[in-house]
C-alpha cells in the first residue's frame, strides 16, 4: 500500500478517515480527513488534517511535505498512525483495492509474499467501517489477507457491508478454498447471493505432495473437495498458478488436470511470482527466468485456452513473453507495486505492458529489452 511519512501532532491513536480537499459543512466533518495548503490553524469536527505546517490548535493533524499534498485525491480513504505513517487503505482511483480480512494464513507458502502472522486482534471492526467510508461508485473490491476464511461468519459480515455500501462493486475472494471443504460453510457464502463475487484459490501441482510441500500444509484434497462444494452452490471460481522453479516443469500437465477435473472453473490465471517474503527468503529454491519457461507456459496456456477456458497471464513483461501468447497477459500488478525498469523506456508496448513488482527490480527475467520495433506488428494484446 503507497504511504507517506509525516510528522504526527495530537496524535494519541490511529485515524481513520475519507479524504477531502475541500472545507465541509461542520454538521459533516466526522468521517474527513482534511487535506489542505498552509492552514494557520486546525478546523473543528474532522477526524484529522493532512496540511504542509505545523498547526495550532487543539485537533489531530500531520505535517507533510508540500509536493506530497498532490498524492491524495478526493474519496481516498487513509489511516494516519500515531508515528504519523499516512497509510492509503483505498485509492479512489485504482482498479486494485482490497481489504485485509486478516494477517493469519493456515498455510505456509514457501513464495508468499507476505508472510502471516501468528495471532492479532480482530480486523473486521475496523473493515466495516473503512467499506463504508469507500466511494459508492466503486466498481470492484478485493478481500484477501491472510487467509479470508480464518475470520469465520465474519467473511459474510463484510460481504453483506460491501452489498450494502458499495452496491456495483464486483468481489474477488482470494482463498486457499481448505474452508470450504465444510459444505455447510460453503452454503453460507452462496447465501449471500452477492451479484458479481469470484472466488479465487490457488493450485500449484496436479501432484498432491508437490502441492502440499509448495503451501506447507497437507491440504491439496481438502482444496479439491473446496473447489467441488463451490460447485456445487454455483459460486464463480478461478484458479491462479504461481510460476517458479519448483512449478513450471508440470504446468502443461496441471493444465490438462484443471481441464479434465474442474471444467466448471471460469478462469486460469498463471502467475510471474513476487520476489518478496518468503519468495526473497527461499529465492535459491524458487528463482527462474520466466523466458526460460516459456515453452511450458505456452503448453499449458494454450491447452486450456483452446479447450475453452478463460486463461491469462498475469505479472508477466510483454518482452519476455512470445509473441503469440501476448493475448493472453493483462496488467495485474497492483498501482501501488508497479514498476518498470530503465529499459523500459521508448518501449512501444510499454501502455499495454504490465510492468514488473517493484520488488523485482534485483530480480528480474534477463530478457526485459525495450527494442520492439519488429515484433509490434504481431502484438495482440
């Protein structure tokens, strides 16, 4: 999530609060944070003011440099910290953001980026609130952590808030799907009956041990039965691969698995993985060259897709990719964890390239090269 450091006055506990750049009537200040240039003092009645001066006065604010006051936009919700750390919780205008329903995973992924934590206090509390402080027109929301399901009935909680304050907004669920081998768990997430909710859980092998080994949990049979009991409901799934060492060898056999026993998925995602958390610590085991799987990317892809099934690459550089499998990318990385490299500049795909993380900029395929003049033609993306 982007952040800006500031210098925090008044500050005894986090501030959660809806942006804006104009002054409110003071009958409708509670939920703002106000945004302003050279204020001589703090204005009553709003949760906090971001301004570029110290002020006086008996109110929150946070002192941040002049240049930072271009970072917010109106409707953007943000947490100011006690250290004064301002945290954008939701971009009002990116196609990325998502709720943290929890930090606790009952996996232990060997690439997760971010890695769980062992116990903390209850999140969804403070969920509600930031859903309903987020712009009604909001188009699409995920919820993810963690582990989604750890929370329990409160998963439905929040999507029952999101129903109710953000009413157009399309749901991408993130799960490992081990919860939903409770059918009875599973029918309460069909009870929702939200109109535009996907659930996606990720698969990395065809081999159960494999699989169990990568999320360090012996749960591959329970994610299948997950996957079988969402079904069952008619709830909308997609599948996402991460790709790295110890998974790209067997993709074009997953992908024959994935066709023959979950033909009722909506969508495959295959996944240039995150050089970050876990993925940094046990980069040695997990590291390849996504141009040097690009023979079984293709396979896999290509079976799917030409079975019928919805298949896309995400996180991937056009560059790298074949020119026949450009189709098939999408810009998926976060705004917040966006990235190019030097290289990058004068790329004629750079608009319709994705990009890389940019915590991959140490790690980065060895094939990112700007000099597309002769393969433009046959781009298709």
């Amino acid at each position: 999530m982007k952040q800006i450091k500031g210098i925090p006055i008044n500050i005894e506990e986090d501030v959660l609060g809806r942006i804006t750049l104009k002054k409110r009537s003071v009958f409708n200040r509670k939920d703002y944070i106000l945004v302003a240039d050279g204020l001589p003092k703090i204005p009553s009645g709003y949760s906090a003011v971001i301004t570029n001066c110290q002020l006086s006065g008996n109110g929150c604010s946070c002192a941040v440099d002049k240049q930072e006051l271009c970072e917010f936009s109106e409707g953007d919700v943000v947490l100011i910290s006690r250290n004064g750390e301002i945290i954008f919780l939701y971009e009002i205008n990116s196609l990325h953001n998502a709720i943290f329903a929890t930090e606790r995973c009952n996996h232990r992924c060997i690439m997760c980026p971010q890695p769980p934590v062992e116990s903390e206090t209850n999140k969804t509390p403070f969920n509600l609130k930031l859903i309903s402080l987020m712009d009604k027109s909001t188009r699409e929301v995920g919820i993810t952590g963690g582990e989604p399901t750890l929370i329990g009935d409160d998963l439905f909680v929040l999507i029952r808030q999101i129903q109710k304050y953000l009413p157009k907004a399309a749901i991408s669920l993130l799960t490992n799907g081990v919860k939903f081998a409770d059918k009875a768990y599973a029918m309460k997430l069909a009870m929702c009956k939200h109109h535009d909710l996907q659930i996606d859980v990720p698969i990395f092998s065809d081999v159960a041990d494999e699989h169990n080994h990568i999320v360090g949990a012996k749960t591959f049979y329970k994610t299948v039965q997950g996957l079988y009991n969402l079904a069952l409901f008619n709830q909308r799934i997609g599948l996402r691969i991460v790709v790295h060492k110890q998974t790209y060898k067997r993709l074009p056999q997953l992908a024959d698995y994935i066709y023959h026993n979950f033909p009722f998925v909506s969508q495959v995602a295959f996944m240039q993985m995150e050089t970050t958390g876990n993925a940094d610590t046990n980069l040695n085991e997990l590291w390849i060259d996504p141009y040097d799987y690009n023979e079984e990317l293709k396979q896999a892809v290509l079976l799917l897709a030409n079975r019928g099934i919805r298949t896309f690459i995400f996180n991937a550089q056009l560059c790298v990719l074949p020119p026949e499998m450009r189709e098939f990318a999408i810009a998926s990385i976060s705004d917040w964890k966006d990235s190019y490299l030097p290289e990058c500049d004068g790329c004629k795909l750079r608009e319709r390239c994705g990009g890389l993380f940019a915590s991959n900029r140490e790690h980065h395929s060895a094939h990112i090269n700007p000099n597309l003049e002769d393969i433009t033609a046959s781009a298709c993306v």
